[in-house]
C-alpha cells in the first residue's frame, strides 16, 4: 500500500508538470490545471503518512524507478513527516488553486506550478529516501525548485540575485551532505542510509556530524547561511512562499530528525555550539523581523527565528544524549517537533493571506496595507491566528510549542557537566527573549494590517480569495488554533512518529493526564491547552456578564468613544504613526545588533523666508545592517570577485598554455596519489 500511494501521488505531480509545461499560459482556463494535480497528489502523501505512522510495520519497501529494494523505506518518522507536509500541500494548493484562476491574471509565464509541483515531489523522495544516491539527487531537485520559484515571475530587479543566493547556499548544503554521505559510504562500503549507524565514535563520526548540521542547516536557515531567506521568499510568486517555508524547510528538518537515529552521539563541543547558535539565530531572526517595514520581509525574518528556536530543542535532545537521559531526548524532540508543526501551519497561513493581500491591493509595504484584514475577511482572520501563533499567544499551538521549549531547556539542574549547564542556560536566556520580542514584532504587525485605521487603499481592495483558497486559508487557521486544544492527542501521534528515535513511552511522559500536558518529567511543571479553550471564554464572558449585572443595563447605553493614544486613532496623514514609528523603540534598544545608524540633515525652506527663523527643518534617515551579510559574506564576495578576475589572466586562448595546465594537474594530482599512500 505504502509503494502504492507514494507511485500515484508522484505521477500526479509529474502529470501537472507536464500540463504547465505543455500548456503554461497559452490556454486561461488550463492554469489551475496543474494545482488539481497537486492537490490529489498531496492527498493521497497524507493517507501515505497517516498509515505509516500508525502501522507498525508498514511492509516491505518497494522497487522504485528501477533502482532497486532499498532505494526508499517507510517508517513511523516518514509518515509523521509526510502527514505534516502534505497536510499544508493540501492548503497551499487549494490555495493556488484559486490564486491562479483564469479571470485573475496573476500567471504570465511557464514555471511557476511546475517549481511547486517539483518542490513537493522532491519533499516526498527525500523523506523516504533510503539509500544516499536517491536522497541526494532529491535534494539537488529540491534546490531547482527553489531556483524556479524565486526566479519564475521576474517582477522586480532583485530577483536575479535572490534566485542565485538561493541556488548559492543550497548548493553549499548538497556539497556538505555529499561529502558526509561519502565519507559513511566509505566507512561502511554501502550507499544505504540503514547501514551507517555502524559507523562508531572518532574522528570521522565527529566530521560527518558537523556536515550533517551544516548541510541541513543551511536549508533551514541556521546562522550564518541564513540570508537567503529574506530575499529568498518575498520574490516566490503568490502562495509558493508558503510551500518553500511550510514544507521544503521542514524538509531540512526532517533529515536533521533521521540522521539523530542514524549516527546517534554527537560531540559535546558541537552539542554546546548548536545550543548557543540556535539562540543567536532565535534572536537576530526576531529583531530584524520587528523592524522591518515590508509584510514579506517580516514574515521571512521570521522564519529564521523559528529555525533558531527548533534547532535549539533539538539541541536539548542531543543533550540527552550525551548525558545519557532518554526523557531529555524526548522533552527536545517533542518541543522541536511541537515548534515546527506550529510554525508550519502559521507561517503557510500568513504567506498565503499575504499572496492575497498582494493581489487585492499590489503592495506588502505595512503603511499602505493598514486594515485590509478587515476588508479582506477571510484572509484577516487566518493571517490573526497565524501570527499569534508566531507571537506564542494562548490559545494557540505556538503557546503550547514555545512552553514546552522553555520548560526543556529548564532542565539543565539534571545534567552532570557544567559545559553542558551553561550551554542551555544559556540558550534559555536567549530562548525567553525571543519570545518576548517575537510577541512585539507580531502584534505590531497585527496592529497596522487588521486592527489599523485602513490606509489609502480604500476604494482599491480587489476581490478576495475564492472558495477553494477560503477552504485554504481555513484549514491553516483552523489548525493554529484547533491543534492547541487537541495537544493531547498530537503529542500522541508525534510519540509514534519519533519511535524511531526515542520510545513512544517515554515521550508520552509528556501526558500527565489525558487532558494535562507535563515537560515528560514528573512534578516539574504542568499545562492543560484543551482546557485553556474552555476557562479563557468563560472568563471574558463571566467579565461581561458582571459587567452587565453591575452596570443595571447601563453598559450598553453608555456613550462610546474612542480613547486618544498619540498618533494613531484620530490622526492621520504624515502625522499618524508609521510601521517605522512603532519599531522606532526596539531599533533604538537593541541598536547593537542591528547596527541601527541615523543621519541628521539640515533641509531648506521651500517657501522663501521661514515663519519661525530661529528653527531649522531637519530630515532623518535611520538605516539597520545585518551583522553576517556585512562582516562575512560581502568580504568573502570581494575576495571571489578578486579571484575571478586574477584567474582570467588564465585564460590567454593560447593551445600550448592549456596544455601546460592540464600537464601541471596531472602532475599533481599524482604526487597527491602517492603522497596519501
């Protein structure tokens, strides 16, 4: 069943490849075409992951392509990761479903729906890969994809360089996994995935584990190869944003997730780094978030918190690891696991709600998008539960995904070295202040798109999303918000899907009580979601009922108005505040890290002689710089570029020269050959 399912959904997507490629824009109302196929495709990957998941043994794995039996496997930790990627896929395709309706003309080119379509086929090899040869070219067809999406529209001047930063760092990420893959191969003389966890303590076992972090870390956006991500997502077309951060970046987690299995314990030092980078990442990823004044940029910079955050509990699960505590394994597990399904669901709902929000008013600049939640209903509402979800709010799964975050990184009393003490103290630290500045960075952002005074879009709002994309948008905000109160059974369900891993008894140490959520350890702390869902309402409504009671009736005849507060209800024009103004403050206080630089200049009167001589009109230009794209890549670009230009000395079109070059290769490559006997 399991060969079968993975068979049908692939054809399905190799059929809308061939439909785009075929047809493309030449016949309007053949657009959606492709996403259909997407759709039944993603289905049919959910009833796949759904199955493994559940089935202790899901069978024998299956001859695929003609590469042979153990060319793919399927297990528990497939199938739970299968269920979450092709769960969004369903979204995100109704989504585009509508998004590339004929009437709309949002598709102009070839490519789009067969970078999505080859994105998702390239995310269901990947997880059941079994051998290096398949995981690989999936991986390299995963960096296409990502090449065609952020280079497909050619909307604007920046893409070309966004598309090859993209290819860039994914192209880093594959070398390193290759190199790592090699090296397993080497060691045990088998291209097969089951067979490396052979491969004991030493050198190479530490070499393998830095290149398995790098190589998947590159495409989750762990620092420092974490600025293709906010050039990377804003040049995607429409709701292709929310499959690249809702379900290829999850891809890259789930190979940081199998080779935990595979190689099992990794360096202390790299333990203590991966803690500590982790919560830079968190950090740096939320405060330029909060500064930014474009939608897009935003929600990007956001993802890179996120990873900082899941990367950190992942972190916590090698600490138990190396401290030998297998519910430390699963607290980390669990939390990480927990953060990326909620950042999944929430960031897939608010790129989406952006996609529309970008083709009803042509913008993503937060000034010219004030209230268009409330206009665009439908996509308001998904794009609230996501980004409280984002901002770690009850009731949503994002409170319950950074609870357990902070409580396992509590822990750190139960570890016997100090190293590892202070490493996730340390992450803690940075961790809790993460969540604080994420909770600023996204009500700000709630405050100007839904609850703002609406801007100078008024009148221009084009239609809303149809009924496909509303079912779409639907099924991401409902899960922001309904997977909270089913905590209990989705911790029940990822206990099974990390089997592999850790034993499905004790991550759910996790349950107190059916309805009562506890870090796995017994009497540290407790939480209950579900029932949060119900005393949170009871609340606000035993408050208005007081209110009532007390007020005789007379608090619904009391005359309303709104209450001043500078700069914002009752002010418009240049005199409103800005989505600059709002970030204003944490630009100023976290100045050292974003490297916030501000020009004062002396501006003349524009009306001859001044009202006021004695005053000066001034003009102020505040700029922010990202620490690793200034100090690390732009040197690192200046000597390449440098390089280039000494190596077409090279290039003198001269036969005796290249003839010489090659002599010289061969030359050393043999001296190489003999040396490393």
């Amino acid at each position: 069943m399991s060969s079968s399912l993975l068979v049908y959904g692939l054809i399905c997507f190799a059929a809308g490849i061939l439909v785009d490629l075929a047809l493309g824009v030449k016949i309007a109302k053949a657009r959606p075409i492709p996403y259909l196929f997407g759709l039944v495709g993603s289905v049919l990957l959910v009833i796949l992951g759904v199955y493994d998941t559940t089935t202790k043994s899901p069978g024998a794995p299956p001859y695929f392509l003609g590469l042979g039996r153990g060319t793919l496997s399927f297990d528990p930790l497939t199938g739970l990761f299968l269920t979450l990627l092709f769960t969004i896929a369903v979204a995100v395709s109704l989504s585009f479903w509508s998004w590339a309706k004929p009437d709309e003309g949002r598709v102009h080119r070839r490519g789009t729906a067969s970078g999505y379509l080859l994105l998702l086929g390239s995310a269901a090899v990947i997880t059941c890969a079994a051998d290096a040869f398949t995981f690989l070219f999936a991986w390299e067809m995963l960096t296409v994809a990502f090449y065609m999406l952020t280079s497909v529209t050619r909307s604007h001047l920046d893409q070309p360089a966004a598309a090859w930063a993209t290819v860039g760092i994914g192209k880093v990420s594959g070398a390193s996994l290759l190199l790592a893959f090699l090296l397993l191969a080497g060691r045990t003389q088998s291209m097969t995935m089951a067979s490396w966890h052979t491969v004991g303590p030493g050198a190479l076992h530490d070499i393998v584990w830095v290149l398995i972090v790098i190589g998947f870390g590159g495409k989750v956006g762990l620092i420092p190869f974490q600025v293709w991500i906010p050039i990377g997502y804003p040049a995607a077309p429409g709701p292709a944003r929310a499959a690249m951060a809702g379900i290829a970046v999850n891809v890259g987690f789930y190979g940081l997730w199998r080779f935990l299995a595979i190689l099992g314990r990794p360096p202390v030092w790299l333990v203590i780094s991966l803690l500590v980078l982790g919560g830079i990442t968190a950090v740096l990823g939320v405060t330029f978030a909060g500064v930014q004044s474009r939608l897009g940029r935003v929600i990007a910079y956001s993802s890179i918190e996120n990873a900082g955050l899941i990367i950190t509990a992942y972190a916590v699960a090698l600490t138990g690891i190396v401290a030998g505590s297998k519910a430390l394994v699963a607290v980390g597990l669990l939390a990480a696991t927990l953060q990326a399904v909620s950042h999944a669901f929430a960031k897939s709902a608010m790129f989406v709600s952006l996609a529309n929000i970008e083709a009803a008013t042509g913008t993503d600049d937060l000034d010219e998008i004030r209230g268009v939640g409330r206009q665009l209903r439908w996509s308001g509402a998904a794009f609230s539960a996501g980004a409280l979800t984002l901002a770690g709010l009850p009731p949503t799964i994002g409170f319950v995904s950074e609870w357990f975050i902070l409580e396992a990184l509590m822990q750190q009393f139960r570890l016997p070295g100090l190293a590892l003490r202070l490493g996730l103290a340390a992450a803690g630290a940075l961790v809790a202040l993460t969540t604080g500045l994420s909770a600023l960075a996204f009500l700000r952002v709630l405050g100007l798109t839904v609850f703002g005074q609406s801007s100078a879009t008024d009148g221009k709002i084009g239609n809303e999303a149809g009924l496909w994309g509303k079912i779409g948008l639907s099924i991401l905000g409902a899960s922001c918000l309904g997977l909270a109160a089913a905590s209990p059974w989705e911790i029940r369900y990822i206990a099974q899907g990390l089997s592999p891993i850790v034993s499905s008894q004790t991550t759910l140490g996790a349950l107190k009580s059916p309805w009562i959520l506890q870090p796995v350890f017994q009497g540290f702390s407790i939480l209950s979601p579900s029932w949060l869902w119900i005393v949170m309402p009871s609340i606000f409504l035993a408050v208005f009922i007081a209110a009532m009671a007390l007020s005789n009736g007379r608090y619904l005849k009391i005359r309303r108005v709104p209450a001043w507060h500078s700069a914002s209800v009752g002010v418009s024009g240049p005199a409103e505040y800005s989505s600059f103004g709002f970030a204003n403050p944490l630009r100023r206080v976290l100045g050292s890290i974003l490297g916030t630089s501000q020009i004062t200049t002396a501006l003349a009167e524009e009306s001859g002689v001044s009202a006021y001589p004695t005053t000066t009109h001034l003009a102020t230009r505040t700029s922010v710089v990202e620490p690793i794209e200034s100090y690390l890549y732009r040197p690192v670009r200046k000597t390449i570029l440098l390089v280039a230009l000494a190596a077409k000395r090279l290039q003198s079109g001269r036969l005796n020269f290249y003839v010489a070059y090659m002599l010289f290769a061969l030359l050393l490559a043999l001296v190489l050959t003999a040396a490393l006997r």
